[in-house]
C-alpha cells in the first residue's frame, strides 16, 4: 500500500502485467511478471519462488522414489504448519479469500 501510495507510476504498470497474465501464456514469460510482481508486493496466483526450487529439485534428475519422498515430506510440512496457524491469533479465516 505505502509503495501504490509513494509510487503509483511504477506499481500501476507492475500490476496490470500480473492482470494481463492468462494460462495460455508462456510459462517463463509468467514466472517473470509473478517474480516481478511479488517483489513489489502484489499478490499471484503463482509462487515463483517455489516454481523456482521445484524446477531446480527436478532437473537435478531425481527420480520417483525421490519425487514421492519430497511429496510426503511437503505434507509433512502443512500438517506441522496448519495447527500452529490455528492457533496463532493474528491467523483468521477469510471465507471470500478460501483461507
């Protein structure tokens, strides 16, 4: 909000390059509109820090096993997660939001 706010002129051409960005287009030209939008703070559909370290794990050539160990794992991590967000007060349901 402060960066819209102090800078309209650079967060108004960020934000309709995240609006413009359609599933039909390119995948490495919307993993650099996302990258570029959640450096300024807008939010994405897309993580692409997270696209970024899966892609890098996949191209080390692991195979399934590993694959399904690194699945198992990541479930591993949000049930961990999700009773301490429970518990936390500042976390709060947001039914429009899903979350």
């Amino acid at each position: 909000q402060v960066f819209s706010q102090h800078c309209p002129f650079l967060m108004g051409p960020i934000e309709c390059l995240a609006d413009v960005v359609t599933p039909d287009t390119d995948i490495q030209v919307t993993l650099s509109i996302f990258e570029l939008a959640s450096a300024a703070g807008v939010p994405c559909e897309v993580d692409p820090a997270l696209v970024t370290a899966l892609a890098g794990r996949r191209a080390e050539g692991s195979s399934p096993e590993e694959d399904y160990k690194v699945s198992c794992l990541l479930l591993v991590f949000v049930a961990v997660s999700l009773p301490l967000l429970a518990a936390d007060p500042a976390s709060l349901y947001n039914p429009e939001l899903d979350g």
